[in-house]
C-alpha cells in the first residue's frame, strides 16, 4: 500500500485479468465468487470487490479473509492481532477452509501459489503463471474445462 493505495510489486493493475474472467463466465450465469486474496485484507472485502468490473461484482459473496479474523478476545475487550491463522495458512488452507465452511461441494480456485495443495482437489486449481495470470491462453483452456466440469456437477 502506498498513500493508501494498492501498488503491486510487478507490472500491471490490480486485478488486471478480470476483464477475461467476465468473459469466460458469460455462459456461466450461476457461478459465484469467494476472494482468496490478500488484498481483502489490505483494503477490506468492499473496497477490495470494488476493483472488479460490475459483471463480478455481482458474483462476489464473500471472502476467505473476514476483519473478525484479526482480533482476539480477552475478556470485554478485543485487541488487534497480525499473526492470526489465515497469516500463517497457505491460501489451499484459507480456500479449503472456507469451502467447508460454506458446505461447497462443487468450486474450483485460480491461484498462482500452488503450495500446500493436497492431492485430492488439486483437480480444482487453476494454477496461474504469476506474470500471466489469466492472460496465459493456457490458463484459459483449462479455466474452460474446470467451469463446464464443475456446472455439469451441480
């Protein structure tokens, strides 16, 4: 963050595939979205929601990261804590857990940080090249294929 604004360490904007990613859900109108970014944190779900075009927006029904997570309770105060759970789980453990959480039985991740995958859902994971992102026609391919697996599941 820099003067209270988003910069990312590479070239590029903020959520800069998103565009592609409207695209790929128009035949998918029932798929909605969870953010498993850190960037929910840093600038807060609404703000953070609010850098997507308003066709995802609208998807949009929460986030692994949630501000309750950042405090912990002592008595009859709160105080602020910075080295919680979701700090030190790999973003499979914050998706994960929130899939089952929320019951999910049909999702899928796109995710440039594969560590920590289990064997068992690494067939959800659409693993992004960190510089590409979804602008990798690859990556699109198979964002295809995982949409039409999970829809036919439903």
């Amino acid at each position: 963050m820099v003067k209270g604004r988003p910069v990312l360490r590479a070239e590029g904007a903020l959520f800069m595939w998103a565009p592609l990613l409207v695209d790929a859900l128009k035949n998918y109108p029932g798929v909605q979205i969870v953010l498993s970014t850190s960037w929910a944190r840093e600038l807060r779900f609404t703000r953070a929601r609010n850098f997507l075009p308003p066709e995802l927006q609208q998807r949009v029904i929460g986030a692994t990261w949630h501000s309750r997570m950042a405090f912990n309770d002592y008595g009859d105060f709160r105080t602020r804590n910075r080295n919680t759970w979701w700090d030190r789980a790999t973003r499979y453990q914050q998706i994960r857990r929130y899939a089952d959480r929320a019951q999910l039985v049909n999702w899928i991740a796109i995710d440039d940080a594969p560590e920590g995958w289990a064997d068992v859902d690494h067939d959800r994971l659409l693993q992004t090249d960190p510089q590409q992102g979804l602008g990798d026609p690859a990556a699109m391919a198979r964002l295809q294929v995982l949409l039409e697996s999970a829809t036919r599941q439903a």
